[in-house]
C-alpha cells in the first residue's frame, strides 16, 4: 500500500503542478492573476468535447483546435478586460472572476452537467507498478508533466520571446526602454497561462469527466499550489504541488479522504503564517518571476 | 539628428519640463548637466517614449496626470506620440539611471534579453563587441547582474543598449553611484564609443567634472528649463558653471 501511494502521489503532484503553471505564468510576467484560468480549463475540454461529438473530428485535432481556441481567448479577454485595469488588482481579480463565472455558469445554464460529458484516454492500457496498478493516462501525465515543464524552461531561457517574458518579469520599464512592448508581451502571458490551461485539461480531464464545478477546483487549486510555493516561482509551484499532492494522498490512504481538503487549506495557513510569500517567494524587487 | 523643439512636460500640475528646446547632431557627444530635480531624467523619459508609455496607461485607467506639449523630432520624423518599442526600432536607446539590469538573469542573459529585436547572429556578435568595450563583463558572463558591483551593473546597462545597436544613445545619470575610477572607466568607454561606433550619445550627468572634458556640446539645466549652453570647453570655463559644480 505504501508504495502504491507513492506512485499516486506522484501522479497527483504532477496533475496538480500542471493544473498551476499556467496560472503562475500569467502572474509571473504581467502580474495578473487570472480567476478565470480554471474557467479556461473547462472550456477547453467542452469545445474538444462539442468538437469530437458534434462535429465528429477525432481526438488529437479536437484537443489542438480547442488549444488554441483557449490560447486565443486568453488573448483577447487581455485585450479586451486586462489591459485597462492592469496593476488594479482588485479590479483584476472581480474582472476576471467575473469572465470565469460567466463561462463556467453558461455551461452549466445550457445543460453540459453529466456524465456522458468525457474525454477519451490517449492510450486504454495499466501497468503493474510498485504493487499497484497504474493506468497509461496516468503515466502519460507525468511524463507530459516533465515534457512541459523542461519546454518552458527552454523557451524561457532560449527564445527571443521567452527571455522577453523573463525581461518584463524583472523590470518592466527597462524591458521597454530596450525596445521590448510590454502590452504584446502581457497578452502573450495571458494567452500562454490559458493555452497551458488548455493543455493540462487535454491530458487531465480524461481521468474523469467534464464539468462547471471542476473549474472552480482547478482554480482553487491553482491558487493553493501558487500560494505555497511563492506567486510567480516555478520552482516553487513544482515543490509545493509535491508537497500538497504526496499531503493529499497520504492523508487520504492513512487519515480517511474527508480530511483530503483539509490537509491543503491547513498547508496554506501555515505557510502563510510562516513565511506569507510562499516557500519560494521572494520579494519583488529581487524576484525573478518564471 | 535629434531636435526637441519647445518641449514642456506637466506632472498634474507640476511643471517638470519647461519650453526647452536643443539640438543633437550626428556624431556627437551632447551633455545635458544639471542638479537633483533639474528635470534630466524627465527630459530622457520623454525622449525614450517612456513618458508616452506611462501617459496611455494612465489614459486607458481613466486619469490623465501627464501632458506633454511641444515636438521632438528624430532624424527629420515627428515622434512625440511614438510608443517607446517603436522608437528603440528606430534606433533611440535609453540607459535608465541606477544602472538598472535584470537581476535575477546572468550578464549574458541580460544582453541577450536586450537583443529582443534582433538576429541571433546579431545578438552573438553583438555580444563579442560588448565583451570587447568592457572586457571586465567577460569574467563575470554566468553571474547574476544583481550580483554585480555598481560600477560592473553599469557596463552592463551600457551593453545592453549596445546590442540594440542604437543610433542614438541616451544616457540618463551613468556616473552615478559610482567610484571616480569606475566613472573615468564609464566615460573612456563612452569616448570610445563615438570614435569606434560613431553613435551619437546624449548624457545627462549632475557630476559635470567627469563630463566636460569629453563632451562635444552641452547644456545646463535649471528647474525644467536650459539656462546655458556652450562647448564642453566653453561651459568648463564659465564661472557660473565653476562655482556651481566645481566649487570654485
């Protein structure tokens, strides 16, 4: 039993480490913190799902098209909301929690709530691993999970926009006066967090099945894992998805699963209380943000 | 080259820029001397479009607290209105002052952040040159530039612009914080700047001894507005400008 809840945590902690990175993305470059990115989420497995079932186009283009439908939703919901209320936070917040809660509540008005709603497995297979079964979506996760984020590490570190993302994270007013449009490249965060969004809900939500109130999970969950780890930090959003993932499978194994959110929200507390910037937050000034 | 042309620039109701007018030609070195609050880094704002930047995200959040009178004119072509990315295309760089560089980022990083609108291949040679000038940043190419001394983080901020490959280079305080041996570093550099590059910089400075001796032109600048103008050797010589900066 031991071994087998290491494996599932460590599946959960990828699940979860995917479920945030494009959250913290989107506020490690334009500081904002999108409350509809688990809005993106869902969307992006409904139109896959309205794409595969009413249009009947297979699986792979289904999930490419509704990526980069998300990707450019995330671009114009920056456009349209973002770019005049950027650096109000409070405005940034209700602004977009308010898209999320339109998106997600017209799913629901429109009576896509059941469980025929479903993505198919990219692979229906299990293997027999550290004494417990583990089914290839699963697998798949985790190596997606390492594929995407050894991806955005190249693309932050080696591309002309990626190094921009990093230029605009440090010091936007420097990053202008080197020629680096600031507008463009926040756009272009915006739309990345919500492509990422897409992405993990392309290999996620074949796990179980499609629904409004999963947005809203995804969403905490996000906020929990940034939270811990430090807004903005991807090293930290890696280290606290293990920790939050490996805390809810054990507690779930060991403890009873009622206790599951409890563990996660108790994490947040403490990590608040103990260091309020999260376990990799740094203040501003100094941070680097990706 | 570059022409400002009765420019006037209102912080609400504050007047940071007051009907000042000069002339930048190709090829020179142009300082702008002036003390704290004088108006040097208002003036390299509004040059660099850093000012219009600030002005239309004012505008779009519904407060407009920036007005901006008068013309700038860059190699003939009106740019008063022009967003900063568009003017560093045409080849306007600004050097923020305090050496501003990206910490978190090694010294290569920061230069290769800074070529955002060029070539790889441009970026690389670019890279080499910057090398060059400042052999020192050569040592240090891995470590974070928020790890670099004052002195160091100003090289770097000066090779930043550099692989812009800016024609016209504007460089806000770059003496400041620094050692008299670093700031005689930073000036031989800029000297070299000019006879190697053949850019033409336009710096603004309130240490006016480091200055002077290298400058072609300058002008001094008092509570937003020129109060004297003259060749380096001219202003050198002035008495207002000796008792003033020299303490003479």
């Amino acid at each position: 039993m031991f071994l087998g809840t290491i494996v599932y945590a460590l599946v959960n902690s990828v699940i979860l480490a995917l479920m945030a990175i494009g959250f913290n993305l989107t506020f490690g470059i334009s500081g904002v913190a999108n409350f509809a990115y688990g809005a993106l989420y869902i969307f992006s497995a409904y139109a896959s799902w309205m794409l595969m079932n009413l249009l009947h186009i297979p699986y792979l283009p289904a999930a490419v098209i509704s990526i980069l439908l998300t990707t450019l939703l995330g671009a114009l919901m920056y456009r349209f909301v973002l770019l005049r209320i950027r650096g109000q936070v409070l405005s940034e917040v209700i602004a977009t929690f308010g898209i999320g809660l339109a998106i997600l509540e017209l799913f629901r008005y429109l009576g896509f709530v059941g469980f025929e709603y479903t993505l198919p497995v990219f692979i229906d297979r299990s293997f027999f691993i550290a004494g417990t079964y583990v089914d290839m979506q699963r697998i798949i996760i985790v190596i997606a999970g390492v594929l995407i984020v050894v991806a955005l590490w190249i693309f932050t570190h080696h591309t002309a926009v990626g190094l921009a993302f990093r230029g605009i994270a440090q010091d936007e007013r420097t990053a202008l006066s080197l020629g680096i449009d600031s507008d463009w490249i926040a756009t272009l965060s915006v739309s990345f967090g919500a492509g990422l969004a897409a992405l993990a809900a392309t290999i996620i939500i074949p796990l179980g099945s499609i629904s409004p109130g999963e947005g809203y999970d995804v969403l905490i969950k996000a906020l929990a894992v940034c939270i811990i780890g430090g807004l903005g930090s991807t090293g930290g959003v890696i280290v606290a998805s293990f920790i939050i993932g490996f805390a809810e499978r054990f507690t779930d194994s060991y403890i009873g699963s009622h206790w599951t959110m409890i563990v996660s929200l108790a994490a947040i507390l403490i990590v608040l209380i103990v260091k309020p910037s999260g376990l990799f937050g740094k203040q501003k000034e100094l941070e680097e943000r990706i | 080259m570059l022409e400002v042309r009765n420019l006037m620039v209102f912080f609400e109701n504050a007047l940071a820029i007051n009907d000042l007018s000069l002339q930048v030609h190709a090829g020179e070195i142009v300082g702008l001397i002036g003390s704290n609050s004088a108006g040097k880094t208002t003036l390299m704002n509004a040059l660099s479009g850093l000012i219009i930047d600030m002005r239309i995200k004012e505008k779009r959040r519904g407060g407009e607290r920036i007005t901006l009178y008068g013309n700038i004119i860059f190699n003939g072509e009106d740019i008063t209105a022009t967003k900063p990315s568009e003017r560093v295309k045409k080849g306007i760089v600004l050097c923020r002052e305090r050496h501003p560089v990206f910490p978190e980022s090694s010294v290569v990083e920061n230069l290769k952040i800074a070529g955002y609108l060029k070539k790889r291949q441009q970026i690389r040679e670019s890279i080499e040159s910057v090398f060059d000038i400042f052999p020192a940043l050569g040592k240090l190419k891995s470590r974070k530039a928020g790890f670099l001394s004052g002195g160091e983080q100003q090289m770097l901020t000066i090779g930043m612009a550099l692989v812009v490959r800016p024609k016209l280079l504007l460089l806000d305080e770059p003496l400041l914080g620094l050692s008299p041996m670093m700031q005689q570093v930073v000036m031989e550099a800029i000297v070299e700047l000019k006879q190697n590059s053949g850019i033409t910089v336009l710096l603004s400075e309130q240490f006016a001894r480091p200055v002077l001796p290298v400058i072609d032109r300058g002008y001094v600048v008092e509570n937003g507005m020129l109060s004297l103008s003259g060749s380096g050797q001219e202003l050198m010589a002035n008495p207002e400008i000796k008792s003033a900066y020299f303490g003479i």
